[in-house]
C-alpha cells in the first residue's frame, strides 16, 4: 500500500507543478481551452500551425455532469464503460464491481434517457460489453429532479452514438482477461437502417472462470480463535441477446418494441476451513472443512413496447415492459472434522426464485419559449415466489427435510406514482421545481412460518434546482431533493445465505423504505467544480450482527436504523498540461455518522474520510496512448465498523489500426493488488471479529474491436423496468 500511495502522490504532484507551470496564457504555448474545446498546434515543415480541437473530457451543467466520450484522447485505452466510469469524478467502482456516487449512492443505468436497470449480474455484465466506440456522451446526475422514479439516487446515463445513414453498421468486440483463471467477454452488434425502419441486434457472450476469497478472524466468547477461510471458483458461460425495431409512423409518430433474453449458466465450487485455536493462537484445537458444489442458473426475458407522438412544441410517451425473472439453484454441502477425519454434516438445498415485473407509464412533455412542463404518472406490479429447500443427511443414510431451514416466501408490490415538473429560464438563471407522489402496497407472506404483513404508504416527493451563469465559464447552483429507497428482494427474503458455515445473512420480511433528503450547492469554472452536500436519510437500512455465544453462529439480520445523516466536500478538475499530456483529478471528503441501537445501547460514531482519484493520459508517437488511473481511500466505516484503507492502481495501452475501424488495448488492473475491502468490529467487548473480501482485481486484459459498415456504429437505444435491478439484488 505504501508503494501505491508513493506512485500515486508522484503522479498528482507532478501534474499540480507542471498544471501551475502552464495555466498562465502563452501566445506559443502548446494549448488553450475555448468554448468547451482544448486546442493545441502542431508545427509543420512550412512553420504553419495546425489547429486540433478535442472537446473537454468533462463538461459540468446545472443538473448533470457530462463525460465526453467520443474521440477524447482521456477514456481512450479505457475497455468498456465500467473502465471509463473507474475514471469518471465521484464515481468509485468496488472490487465487486459495484457503483458508488459521491461516497454513498448506488446509481441507476440509464441509455439515452431511459433506464436499462437488469439484475445486478447482468447490468455488469452489460456494462463490461459495452465499448468506448460505442458511446458519445455519458450524463452524470448526481441529484435527480423528482421527474425521475424516487428511489434513483443517482443516474448515470449513457449516451450512444447515432447517424442518419442508410444501410448495414456493426461492431465486434473480443475481450480476453488473465489472472489466476481465465475470462473472455465478447459482443457483437448489427444495425440495419431503411427510411422507416431501424432493426437492431446485439449480443453478448461470457465465458471463463471467476475468484473471490473471504477471510475472518474472530475470537469466541471461550477467549479461542476462529479463523476463516473461504474461497469460490466460479466458472460461467452467459449469452445474452437483444432484439429490437424503431418504426417510424408517418412524420411525427415512432414505435419501438425491443426483445432481449440474457442467461447465466455457473458452476460454482466453494472450498470454507474454520480453524480453531487456543487463547494464544499457538495450538490448533479443531479443524473443520467444508465444500459446497452447485449449478446455480438464471434465466431472464423482457418485452419493451414505447409510442412516441410529437406534438406541436412538445411530446406524448407509452411505454409498456414485461419482464420475468427465473432463477435456481441446487447445493451439495459436505462440513467434514478433519481432526477425527469425518463427516460432521450433509445438506443438499434446493432453491427456486420466480420474479415477474410489469410496468407501464405515461409522459407529457410541452416547451413554452422560456419554460417547460412536464408531467407523468407510472403504475408498477411486481410479484416473487421464492422457495428454498433444505434436506439433511440422517442417522440412517437418507437425506430428510430440515425444517427449521426450508422455507417459502412470497412478496406482492404494487406502485402508482405521478408526477409534474416546472422549468423556467431568465438570463441567467435556470430555475426547475417539481412534484412527485407515490402510493405503494405490499404483502409480504412467510408461508412456512405463518407469518403475513401488508402495508400501505404514500410518499411526497419535492425537488427543487436553482442555478446562475456568471458568464460562458462559471456557474453557481443549489439543488434541493426528497428520494425514497424502498428494500431490493434479497433485503426482504427471510432466507439464510451462508458466507461460511458459522456466518451467514437474513433477510426481514418487514424492512421499511427509507426516505432521504439532501440539498447540494455546487461551484463550476472551467474544468474545475466544487461541490457540498448534506442530507439525513431516515429508516436507513442495514445489516444487523448477533453473535450466538454458545453455538458460535454470527448472523447478519436486515434492520431499520432511526437516521444516517451525511455531509460531503469534492472537487474535480480536468485540464490538458501539454498538446500530449491530459489528466483528471477528484478529492472527496466524505462524513457519516449512523444512529445505532445495538444490545441494549446507541451507538452514533461520526466517520470522516477522503479519497483521491485520477487520471494521466499520455498520447504518444506512433498513434499510441498510455493511461494511469489510480485511486486512494481513506480509513472509513460507520458506527459499529471500521474498514481499512484501499485503492489500485491501473495502467492502459491503447493502439488504433486501420483508419480508426480496428482498436488494440492492453489494461493491467489494480498493479500492487490492494483493491480489498477489510473491516473490523469497534466493540471487541461484543464481537472481536475481523474479515476481508478479496477479488481477483489484479488481472491483465487485451481487448479487440472492429468497427465495420458503411456508416457510424449506431445502437438503438433499450429500455427495461426499473425495478429489475432490485429484482437481481
């Protein structure tokens, strides 16, 4: 860790000094910034100058953030949209491959404006596919208008690239992973275009052999060790494919309908050793081991219809989608003592999870000359059957059902919600107020325990955005937002999922949504944006420990705390030091202090850490480009953690052949392999544990795309319900 902050402080340092050498306007120097461009010169033979313009790598608005993807020397070794996003300011990608904005929201992916939300496996394995080429702008909304459903937090929206040309286009993406295991992702795409139609074709391929590791140090209430350790294979094949037609009818009419089917095929073998020693660590006083071997499968299929109609000065949007969620999985788990070499135990599981969601909603848009209404309403019903079995080997050879593990759950969720919203432009003000409502119902029936709760509720949902332009380059705005974050099904599942024999995790069938309220003020110059938050979301949700002192089982229960309140300070600037040189920086300064009642006392630790991540690009002779990416947190963690410090560093190499239609890049992830998440108990007094989650975030990468057709590559856009990601969590 030392040797990555060393490199990264050298990198950071380096750019500030040679930043503050040349930000003093230079008739010859080798660039200068106009109207959202960097500009630089090349001296020729015939001591003319030639002008390049390459449009700012980040661009920041009164609503959103804009990544300028398309032709920008900064996200060009980048190998699919999850590597741009490892660059993009206050967006921190965890070793899981999880998304994290400005220190705590997970965003919603959005594509051209409509959201594209899937289980949490195959969003990332969308993402993973999806390449650079592909893309022209990518829209970062860090405080979402009450427009936009209440539980987004955050959207990153991806814009893909479109023309107007006739005829065949496509792209064809290899991409070829190594660490301790092999992965190939690969993708193709077809586009083809006539003057009212545009049919579309994409598909995925995933195949190769997945690590991840858990490790736990804790000390029993007999004052002896428990040390695990638990490592997963996992090998996959997943194809995904995605149909779709944009007819247009007549002039001011469209129909889009869109067909997709992604499967996860997975062979997963878990190895677990609980490891029992004395009060010293000195003597090992038991030995327990443990394999699991399993198939688990997924089978996802959505239908998405939508009906655009322009009107004068404005526009009338249906869209409809159903979607259907399979997925199962069958376990042979084996727990032998290895000291007296036998079997201890013998489960086998069975468990089937059926999702179905369906969604329509309705969106009226009208432009006045200086003012915009908008208004909508959405109707979601959302159903899950959820069954897990557990049979356990008996005293007389056969495998009879364990009932105090086997059970059955089902969960109904219904959602109306309506919306309006008010924009308003004057000089130099922008002005934007909206409205949303939201009534949800929801029964949730723990057959096997008898056990059936229905609630109802209803939500308002304000939002406001205030926003001055001091000139072309300054902009000061202040945003205010009410969201709700209702629980995702695996919160809800009162199901048990084992990290390891003696740990495991339990959903709560009677979770409350939490409410958040923030208010954002943000400053932009230039390159250069500085913004600060503050908020309280109430009923935050959590995981709960209880340590069973004399089973020595440690569980983690879903539970509401009373309120997390947050604060945050980050600054971003993006600027080119040389005609060759570009790089990025963001510093986050992050608080949090959780209210947490735990076995008879509160516990409200405050939490304050930072972290720091960039980028340099460096384009070099011969058409090649080399990227370093770095990012550095803080010790963090919350009222009852403490997690250790992290970060990676990554390096690119990117080479384009061919005239621009065929790309070669190189990545090596996480060089030092530090990319861990550890944390540690605050009250050993309680529970004296410790554990670490590791990934295979050190890996090499070289990555192939082609480009081909008579015109630009052009992905229609696909729109899936929003509610699909909670779906797969």
């Amino acid at each position: 860790m030392l040797k990555f902050i060393s490199i990264s402080l050298v990198l950071i340092l380096g750019t500030l000094s040679l930043h503050a050498q040349t930000s003093t306007p230079d008739p010859v120097s080798d660039s200068i910034n106009l109207a959202g461009y960097t500009l630089t010169k090349d001296s020729i033979l015939l001591n003319s100058v030639v002008i390049k313009g390459e449009k700012v790598a980040v661009q920041y608005h009164s609503d959103k953030m804009v990544l300028n993807i398309a032709g920008n020397s900064i996200f060009k070794t980048s190998a699919n949209v999850m590597d741009i996003l490892r660059k993009a300011p206050g967006v921190a990608v965890s070793p899981d491959g999880t998304l994290l904005l400005s220190g705590r929201n997970n965003p919603v992916i959005f594509i051209n404006g409509k959201p594209v939300e899937m289980s949490a496996e195959e969003s990332q394995a969308y993402l993973n596919s999806l390449n650079p080429d592909q893309i022209e702008t990518i829209e970062i909304i860090s405080n979402p208008s009450s427009r936009y459903d209440g539980r987004y937090k955050a959207i990153i929206d991806i814009r893909l690239k479109s023309d107007l040309s006739v005829g065949w286009k496509g792209n064809l993406n290899a991409s070829f992973r190594q660490n301790n295991y092999s992965y190939s992702d690969n993708s193709l795409n077809l586009s083809y275009k006539t003057e009212k139609v545009n049919y579309t074709l994409r598909g995925s391929y995933l195949l190769g052999r997945d690590y991840y590791q858990y490790d736990a140090l804790q000390r029993l209430a007999n004052k002896n060790y428990l040390t695990t350790n638990t490592w997963t294979r996992t090998f996959n094949i997943n194809p995904m494919v995605q149909l779709g037609a944009d007819y247009a009818i007549g002039k001011n009419q469209r129909l889009e309908v869109t067909l997709k089917t992604y499967q996860a095929n997975r062979k997963l073998d878990a190895f677990n050793t609980l490891t029992f020693t004395d009060s010293l660590k000195q003597n090992t006083i038991g030995m327990n081991r443990t394999e699991n071997r399993s198939a688990p499968k997924q089978r996802n299929y959505s239908v998405n219809a939508s009906y655009d109609i322009n009107l004068r000065n404005g526009k009338l949007t249906f869209f409809g989608s159903l979607a259907k969620i399979n997925s199962r999985q069958n376990e042979d788990i084996q727990i032998r003592d290895v000291f007296r070499e036998a079997l201890r135990s013998y489960w086998k599981t069975a468990l089937r999870n059926d999702i179905s969601i369906r969604n329509v909603q309705l969106d009226y848009t009208k432009n006045f000359k200086k003012a915009t209404v908008e208004a909508g309403a959405k109707y979601v019903a959302i159903a899950t059957n959820n069954d897990l079995k557990y049979d356990t080997l008996a005293m007389n050879g056969t495998f009879e059902p364990d009932a105090g593990r086997t059970n059955r759950f089902l969960y109904r969720e219904y959602i109306a919600a309506a919306y309006a919203s008010y924009s308003y432009k004057l000089d130099k003000w922008d002005v934007s107020l909206s409205l949303r409502t939201e009534h949800t119902r929801t029964q949730a029936n723990s057959v096997t325990e008898g056990i059936f709760s229905e609630r109802n509720y209803f939500n308002w949902l304000p939002g406001a955005n205030f926003s001055y332009a001091f000139n072309a380059d300054g902009r000061l705005g202040l945003a205010f937002t009410r969201r709700i974050t209702r629980p995702n099904f695996d919160q809800l599942n009162p199901f048990r999922f084992y990290l390891s024999p003696l740990n495991y995790r339990v959903g709560n069938p009677n979770l409350r949504p939490s409410i958040t309220s923030s208010v954002q003020l943000s400053y932009s110059v230039r390159d250069w944006t500085t913004t600060l938050s503050l908020g309280r979301e109430k009923d935050f949700m959590a995981r709960y420990p209880e340590y069973n002192p004399v089973t020595n089982d440690l569980l983690y229960l879903g539970m509401n705390l009373p309120f997390s309140d947050f604060a945050s300070l980050e600054t971003s600037y993006t600027f080119a030091i040389t005609s060759w040189w570009k790089a990025t920086h963001n510093v986050l300064i992050y608080y949090n202090k959780q209210e947490m009642p735990y076995l008879g006392k509160t516990y409200a630790v405050g939490v304050t850490d930072f972290t720091i991540n960039g980028s340099q690009v460096f384009n070099l002779p011969g058409g090649f480009t080399v990227d370093a990416t770095y990012r550095y947190k803080s010790k963090s963690g919350s009222s009852l953690y403490i997690a250790k410090s992290q970060g990676n560093l990554d390096f690119g190499l990117q080479k384009s052949w061919a005239r621009g239609k065929l790309s070669t890049k190189l990545n090596f992830y996480d060089v030092f392999y530090t990319h861990q998440y550890r944390l540690v108990f605050r009250e050993k007094s309680i529970i004296d544990n410790q554990f670490t989650h590791r990934y295979k975030t050190r890996r090499l990468a070289f990555t192939l795309t082609y480009n081909f057709g008579k015109a630009d590559y052009n992905m229609k856009r696909s729109r899936t319900s929003a509610e699909e990601n909670r779906a797969g969590n």
